[in-house]
C-alpha cells in the first residue's frame, strides 16, 4: 500500500505540473490586500493570481492579469476604484511594482462622488502595452532581468487603493431606477468587453478567440472540476485501503492522461479568467492531497 501511496502522490505531482503553467512569461501569485476605508464596501475574491507577459511581436509586449472583486453593498467614490500593485517574495520585501489593477466604473459627474460600483462581482484588470522600440539595449536587458526574478522570487501580490485621500459613501441609487439599470447594463457589458480583450493569441489571425471557443474552454473547465471532485474521492478510497478503489488504478491513470492532454492542448487559448479558474481546481486537489495519511 505504501507503494501505491508513493505511485500516487507522484503521479498527482506530475499531473499538477502538467496542468500548470506552460508558458514561462507567467506567474502565479498568493493575494494580499490592504484594502483600508474600501474594505466597508467590497472583497477581493481571488487567493492567487496570474501574471502574465504576452508577446505581441518581437517589440511589443502586454502585461495583462485579471482580480475578482466582490462588491458587497453599491459604493460611490470621488475618485477611480483603481489599485497600486507590488510583488513581494517570500520575505515580503518588495521586488517590483507592477501596473495598477482598475475596476471599471460608471461616471455620474453631477455630484463629487462620481465613481459608481454597483453590487456584484465584478473584475479588476491589468493591462499595459510595453515597447521596446527606442529602449537602449542596456535597459531592455535589465526589464527582462526584472521579469525573471519576478518569476524566480515573486511569492505575494500586493493590493491597495492607489488613492489614500478616495472617499466612499453608499451608494443609495440617487439616480431613477432605470437609470441604476442602464448602469449595470453598461458596467456589465464593459467588463464582457474587457474580458474578451484579454484572451491571449499566439496568432491575431486565429480563429480560436471566438466566443466558441470560449465556451469550449468553459465546458472543458468543468469537465476538470467533474474530474477533480471524482479524482479526490478516489483518492481517499484509497488512503483507506478501499479493496473497491485498487481495480480502479489504471481508468484512473488514462483518464488522467485524457484531461491533462485536453487542457494542455487548449492551455495556449486560455484567457485570464480560464487560467485562475484552473489554478483553483488544481489547488483544490492539491489541498486534498496533503490531507491523507502518510
């Protein structure tokens, strides 16, 4: 048994890395949020993060990254909902800045507090477009140099209002009722856009970025978590030595080869929110993991 506990556990390693990140302009980082007088109004959804450095072409470069936000009672503001960022290591000493996250808002300038987030979940998204054209070669060896170590020793992703002087009142919806609908409506269309903008291509010419094939990424995302759900209950069957579970190993071992194969073929279509969606479920078994008996 204890041999088939080491099998295991290796062959729960080897899936996790498989289904982890094959791109190596991308990080994963653990979420800490300072989120100060704006805590009173709205959460951040999301323990980790993904971080990630596309390539436009061999001169341009976008950083892009993707934050759930729960807003937990409507709230406007007399400034922008939008958020400083730093990575830390595993020290919590900062390595870097990196650019800020922004919520989008409705803007009513009738009155100071003109920022407005209704209730909901929203999203809060970096995304900023880098050039190389004009940087000395000395300054663009000392960005990628900075994005390495970002990757090498970037443990923690630091958040808090970019603005210390924002102040936020409730928003109570001063406004007429269709107008706090045509708000949500509004919000909730810049954000799909938002959403679509930041699914990443190799190619600007696929066809994979249809909504399509978002959809398949969507399904094939719950097909994981089925999976997930299915593959920790087996897991315990047997950790504790269930006769049942032992005739089971080698469907279980292709059907991990079957998932693991599908999401890698569509790992390179996936936008943010697939990919922090997936991390989720791969900690989620990973914390189920090291639960059982050694």
């Amino acid at each position: 048994m204890k041999v088939l506990k080491h099998f295991l556990t290796i062959a729960f390693a080897l899936f996790l890395v498989a289904c982890g990140s094959g791109n190596s302009n991308e990080v994963n980082l653990k979420v800490e949020a300072d989120l100060q007088n704006l805590g009173e109004y709205l959460t951040i959804e999301d323990e980790q993060v993904i971080v990630k450095l596309v390539e436009n072409d061999d001169k341009h470069f976008t950083i892009l990254s993707s934050l759930g936000i729960n807003v937990k009672k409507s709230v406007a503001s007399d400034y922008s909902f939008t958020f400083e960022v730093e990575v830390l290591d595993k020290n919590h000493i900062k390595i870097t800045d990196l650019p800020d996250y922004t919520i989008e808002s409705k803007d009513d300038y009738s009155n100071d507090y003109h920022s407005i987030l209704l209730m909901g979940s929203k999203r809060a998204n970096m995304e900023e477009s880098i050039s190389t054209e004009g940087l000395e070669e000395e300054e663009w060896a000392k960005a990628q140099e900075m994005w390495d170590k970002i990757k090498k020793e970037g443990v923690y992703i630091s958040i808090k209002p970019e603005w210390s002087s924002a102040k936020y009142i409730e928003y109570k919806g001063s406004m007429s009722e269709k107008e706090d609908e045509s708000i949500e409506s509004d919000i909730a269309e810049d954000i799909e856009e938002i959403d679509e903008e930041a699914v990443v291509l190799d190619d600007d010419t696929d066809d994979t970025s249809s909504s399509g094939n978002g959809n398949s990424i969507d399904k094939l995302l719950s097909e994981y978590e089925t999976f997930a759900d299915e593959y920790i209950a087996f897991l315990k069957k047997i950790d504790t030595n269930d006769p049942t579970a032992l005739v089971k190993i080698a469907e279980w071992t292709n059907k991990q080869t079957s998932i693991i194969s599908k999401l890698q073929d569509m790992h390179e279509d996936m936008d943010i929110k697939h990919l922090n969606r997936m991390n989720k479920i791969n900690i989620k078994i990973a914390n189920a993991a090291s639960k059982l008996k050694r």
